[in-house]
C-alpha cells in the first residue's frame, strides 16, 4: 500500500533550494541528460520531484534507495527551467535516508572518517613518508576536535 | 591575477596523491602565483557523501574552513573541484540563505569562529585562466609538442555554472586554451562534459561511465587526459585498472593533473614529480614529452 505522507516536503532540508519543488511543470528537461537515469531505469529525477512533492517518497529514503546512485553531476540543475534543482531535492533526500539509518555504509563511514581523523582519509605514516620524499612541508594537522563539536550528536 | 594565495589542501591531494602538491608547488610560483601554508583546515566536506549525510553539518564544517581562510588574509586557492563544489557553495549559501547560515552558526557555537564573508574560493584552473595562456605558455621551457591531450572538467569545476563561474557549462574551452598553451594540441571528444561517474555508490556503473569516456577520448586520438580534480584522476588512473579487472575493458591513457603538465613543460623532472606513481605508466609517453 502507498503511503500518502503531506506532510513530507516540509521534512526536506532548506540549506539548498530544495524547496523550489512545487514549482516543477514535469517537462522532463532534467532526464534527457541524466546519467544515472541512462544506467538505472528506476532513477528518474523529475519522478524523485513528483514523488516528494506528493509525499509518497518512502520507498526513496529507504535501504538500498536508488538515489545513491546520483552522480551529482548537475546536469538537471542547469537544465531545469524552473529552478527546481533536481540534484539537491535528491541530496535533502540523502540526508532523511541517513537520518533514518538507511544511508549506505561506505557514506556513513566517510563522515565518521571525519570525525575522527578531520579528513575523509586517515592520515599513515607511508604517507607522511611519501610526502618527505616529494619534498613536501609536513601534513596539516586537520583538527578532529573540532568535527567532534560540529558533528557529534548532542551537540548543535 | 597572480598573487599569493592560501592553498587549501582538502584531503585527497595531501592524503593520496601528494605528487600534485608537488607539481603545483613547482609549477605555480613559475607564473607568479604564490601558495602559503595556513593552518587549520580540515575535509571541506565532500561534497557528494558527506553532503548527503547532512547539509547543515556539511554548511557549518564549510563555513568553519572558510572562516580559517579569512583569517589568513588571503584567498584560497584549491587544486580539487570537490573542495571548490562545497567551499564555493557554501559560501553562496551563507550569503544569500540566511536561515542556513543561522544553523550552520549554531552548530558552530561551541567554537571560535568568525566569518564575515570576505574570502573568495579560487580553483587553480580559474587562476590560470586569468593569468592567461599567453604568460602561461611564456614559462613553458621544454614543449610539449605533438602530445595530443583529452581533456576531462570534471562537474563540479563548471556546474552549477552561476556559482562555480568558471567556463560555460555544456561547452567549455577555456582549459583547453591552457593545455594548447603548453604547446600541446587539446584534442574533442563525445561527451567530453560528461561525467566521471565517481559519486555513483554503483561502483561498476560509476566505472562504466568513466570507459565510455576514455574509449571516447581514445577514438579521438588522445594520448593522454588532463583533469583538475583528485577524485577524477582516482576515477581515471585507478579506475583504468579496476575496468580491467571488473568490466574486462582494457586501455592505456595516462592521466595527469593539468599542473603535472604544467610543470612537466616547464622542464620539471618526472622523477622528482613522482608521475612512477601513477597506475597508468606514464613511461610510454617520455618520448612525446621530449624526455
Ligand atoms: S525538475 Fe525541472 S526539469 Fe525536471 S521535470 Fe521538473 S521542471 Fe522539468
Ligand atoms: S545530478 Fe544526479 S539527478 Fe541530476 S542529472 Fe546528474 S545524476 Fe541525474
């Protein structure tokens, strides 16, 4: 059974303009040059639009959604004539599928990379060495503690 | 447009591929561009999982960065176009989303920080162009003659357009007229702004897409690809051996970032800018690039 939620464009992140929804005409402008709807016929951006816009867009944040396959291109947001920007209505998306515990691990663990290291890539004594060797200055220290406060729940 | 500017190093660069540190330390200064360390910075975030973890985190990690950067009294400069995505983003955001910014501020409050939006995100590739390709060609000593380049944008250097504000964003040239003032010939391609296919989580789809580009840019009689971005360069230098292995598609085209080519022309060592680095050997290439 599809659930209807009304709600649910009112849950997605303003940060970007993924608020501009309402104002999709569905033309399609945005699939033609879609990269990820030519490699998955189930990854359609002006259907990721109508289907947020209508609050039936649980199965798009659950496990395993199709929307991780976004290329973050930005194809549909130079296309779209309505300023609806497709990719950050999907992104806003990315961030409820995450907050519901459903954003796949390698995501995840990316931002606890950061957390923990301030960088997505933990720093390694190989590198450091690499680095010497290239005659490079010495890696900055990226401060973790930081992205602890930022980040860490509980905290903002 | 030359000048000195704060580099900021994002994580891939310094992390993984520090042998483009190297080429941009070398080959900048030679144009009268000059790259100061600041300390302090952390991942911009990136822009394509962490931004989708949460925008308002991903806001105010940005901010706290370019805040560091107003503090160091100059621009910054990134070699990345996933660092100049976000930074450059954010920045528009914090100006014109007040809401946004008002999160992101809180999230921050914990810490010392102050911006005032007074510092500008610069892609290397964009000082460059302002420097032009006639100064540029002026610190070419050895020429890189008949070397036929591809040349790959990457998204996030040209899209979205009114915010990047780097080239136009279906029909760039602009980093063409910097590989030609090299003294190479920048070669056309199909779908030559497409895509690398990085950020797919599909990693075999995100890989086929980078094939389809590089049997394009072979079939145009490419010898080699220049990028501008660390994450295109994984996708392409990496990745050929990864189509090799997952997609049993097989090619050869050296991938370089534009400022190894940059400072390979300006008669740089290929030793000492660690190009044996590179999955895809760069040797076969020695002969064109007058080594
Ligand atoms: S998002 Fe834009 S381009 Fe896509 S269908 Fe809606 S109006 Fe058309
Ligand atoms: S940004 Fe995502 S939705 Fe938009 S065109 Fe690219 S792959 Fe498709």
């Amino acid at each position: 059974m599809l659930k209807v939620d009304p709600g649910f464009k009112a849950t997605l992140s303003t940060v970007e303009s993924a608020g501009e929804l309402s104002y999709c005409y569905q033309c399609s402008s945005c699939v033609a040059e879609c990269p990820a709807a030519q490699r998955f016929p189930e990854f359609n951006p002006r259907e990721i639009v109508l289907a947020s816009l209508l609050g039936v867009a649980e199965y798009l944040t659950a496990e395993g959604s199709v929307i991780w396959q976004c290329a973050t291109c930005y194809n549909c947001y130079e296309r779209c004539p309505q300023g609806t920007h497709p990719v950050e209505v999907i992104t806003a998306l990315k961030n409820i599928a995450f907050d519901s515990g459903n954003a796949p691990e390698n995501v995840s663990s990316l931002r606890e990379a950061v957390m923990e290291h301030g960088t997505v890539i933990a720093p390694s004594d190989t590198i450091r060495k690499r680095r010497d060797e290239l005659g490079l200055p010495e890696l900055p220290d990226a401060p973790a503690e930081d992205m602890k406060k930022i980040m860490g729940r509980g905290g903002g | 447009m030359s000048g000195d500017y704060t580099l900021f190093p994002g994580c891939m660069i310094p992390l993984r591929y520090p042998q483009i540190e190297t080429a941009a330390r070398k080959c900048l200064p030679a144009v009268g561009i000059g790259l100061e360390e600041y300390p302090g910075f952390t991942c911009c975030p990136e822009p394509w999982t962490v931004k989708g973890t949460g925008l308002e985190e991903w806001l105010a990690v940005a901010m706290r960065n370019l805040a560091v950067g107003e503090n160091s009294g100059r621009d910054l400069l990134v070699l990345c176009n996933g660092c100049y995505s976000t930074l450059r983003e954010a920045s528009h955001i914090l100006s014109v989303n007040p809401e946004a910014a008002k999160a992101a501020e809180k999230k921050l409050s914990g810490l010392k920080v102050s911006y005032k939006g007074k510092v500008e995100v610069r892609h290397v590739a964009s000082v460059l162009a302002g420097i032009g390709p006639e100064k540029i060609a002026k610190s070419v000593k050895r020429p890189l003659e008949g070397l036929k380049v591809a040349v790959h944008h990457g998204c996030h250097l040209l899209r979205p357009s009114s915010v990047m504000e780097f080239d136009d964003p279906f029909e760039p040239s602009i980093l063409e007229d910097l590989v030609a003032a090299l003294g190479a010939e920048a070669v056309r391609y199909e779908g030559y702004t497409d895509c690398c296919g990085r950020a797919l989580n599909d990693v075999n789809a995100g890989l086929a897409m980078a094939e389809e580009k590089v049997r394009a840019m072979e079939e145009a009689g490419a010898d080699c690809l220049a990028l501008v971005c660390p994450a295109c360069f994984e996708q392409f230098d990496l990745g050929q051996v990864e189509m090799k292995r997952h997609l049993k598609k097989e090619h050869h085209l050296p991938a370089f970032h534009y400022c190894q080519l940059l400072a390979l022309a300006q008669g740089e060592d290929p030793d000492a800018l660690g190009l044996s680095r590179h999955k895809i050997k760069v040797k076969p290439l020695h002969r064109k690039l007058g080594l």
